[in-house]
C-alpha cells in the first residue's frame, strides 16, 4: 500500500518570496512516481510536476522544483518566487510501479492550501 | 490545447436514483481514471480503464459503480443507486502513456444526493 503524507493543512508565503510544501511518502515498490496537482478555487486539478524515483536529477517546471531525497522518502515542492494566483490547495501524489502495466492508481496526500500575500 | 471535458458540471439527484457522468478524454489517451473528493477531502482513487476494461478499482467502487466507454470518445461513470455520501466532486483523468507521469484531468462534475 502506497501512503502519502503532507503535514502542514495551510501556509502563508509573502508575494515574490519561496516557499516550500512539504510531502512524505510510504511504498514498498522499489519504481514510483511521484507527482504534485494544485488545485484552485473553481476546483479543477492541474498538473505542476513530476518525478520518477529512478531519476537522479530533481525535476523542475517553470518556477516549480520538486526536492526528491529518496532515502528520506521526500518529495517536498518548492515554488519560487510566488505570485498571488499561486494560492490554491496543492496535493502530492504518488503513483504505484510503472511496471505493472499502467498507472493503476493515483494516490493523493490530503493537501496543502498555499495562500499568498500581497 | 486538447483538454478533457466532463458533463455535467453539477447534477442534483434524489437519493436512489441512478447518475450518468460522462467524459471524454484526450483523443491519443490509452488510460482513464475516475477519482472523486467530498468537500474538503482528499482526492480519492475509484478506477482505472485500459483497453476496454478496467485495470484497478478502489475499495469505493462498489457494485453501485460502474464505467463504460460506449464509443471511441466517452468514458462514463455510472452509479446505479445514489447515496447522500455519494455527493462529492467527481474528476475524470486520462493519460497518453505510463511513463510520462502526468494525469490530466477534466474540471469535474458535482453531484449532490438530496
């Protein structure tokens, strides 16, 4: 069984700062993948970023970086330089071994709501 | 940019009654999920469909549910007989393959059981 843990329900972060959302994560596979979404008021879920766990590199998107320590089974998300449409529930997510034929199912973390100030 | 598509966007049914939500996932797409989350809850896992049947399902995918792709563009999420705790968001994802890692996803359809 997959876990996923995110530990802080709310943070604040001051416009044009970083912050850093943080997410720990359980699995017994030895191939995952870990995944971020965030989720704004109207609802929707929007991809932001991706990591393998084979990968060795630290995934990056735009302003998104997604810190990986594998030994501590971390994937903490770090989004710079904030902008007030930022502020959104973001969930971690994991996703079981891609060996097993698809990506079966999605696991999500219970969230982090990000609110920005100005 | 090519997008999934849910309807309805918000569907009021009495109790007992049966519920059609429908998608249509990006049109190169091989896998489809459905994945719900009660107000202030977590996303839940409920399904997974590849090549016409389904590959996964949660604990929540009772008999009550079931998916169907009728043609060669929708993907539908049937519950036969609603429950108060079926009122929840609904989101259906689709993926082109399993190895990129990302799930797109429609802006959902919420269902509210009176």
């Amino acid at each position: 069984a997959q876990k996923i843990t995110q530990t802080q329900p709310g943070m604040f972060v001051q416009e044009k700062e970083a912050v850093t959302l943080d997410c720990t994560y359980d699995t017994s596979d030895q191939s995952y993948g870990l995944f971020w979404y965030k989720q704004p008021s109207s609802g929707e879920m929007i991809f932001l970023i991706y990591q393998g766990s084979y990968d060795e590199q630290n995934a990056t998107e735009g302003r998104y970086s997604l810190n990986f320590q594998k030994a501590r089974k971390s994937a903490n998300l770090v989004i710079s330089a904030s902008q007030l449409g930022d502020s959104a529930m973001y969930f971690c997510a994991m996703s079981p071994d891609m060996n097993s034929g698809g990506y079966q199912k999605v696991t999500f973390g219970t969230g982090t709501k990000l609110q920005v100030i100005p | 940019e090519p997008e999934v598509t849910q309807t309805p966007s918000h569907q009021v049914t009495q109790m007992g009654q049966e519920v059609i939500l429908r998608c249509v996932p990006i049109s190169n797409h091989l896998y489809f999920y459905w994945y719900r989350q009660i107000l202030g809850q977590k996303v839940e896992f409920l399904v997974s469909f590849y090549n016409n049947e389904i590959s996964e399902k949660s604990e929540i995918f009772d008999d009550q549910f079931s998916v169907e792709r009728p043609d060669g563009s929708n993907f539908t999420l049937k519950i036969r007989s609603t429950k108060l705790e079926d009122s929840a968001m609904y989101f259906c994802a689709s993926s082109e393959n399993r190895d990129t890692g990302e799930l797109f996803f429609g802006e959902g359809s919420r269902l509210t059981v009176l």
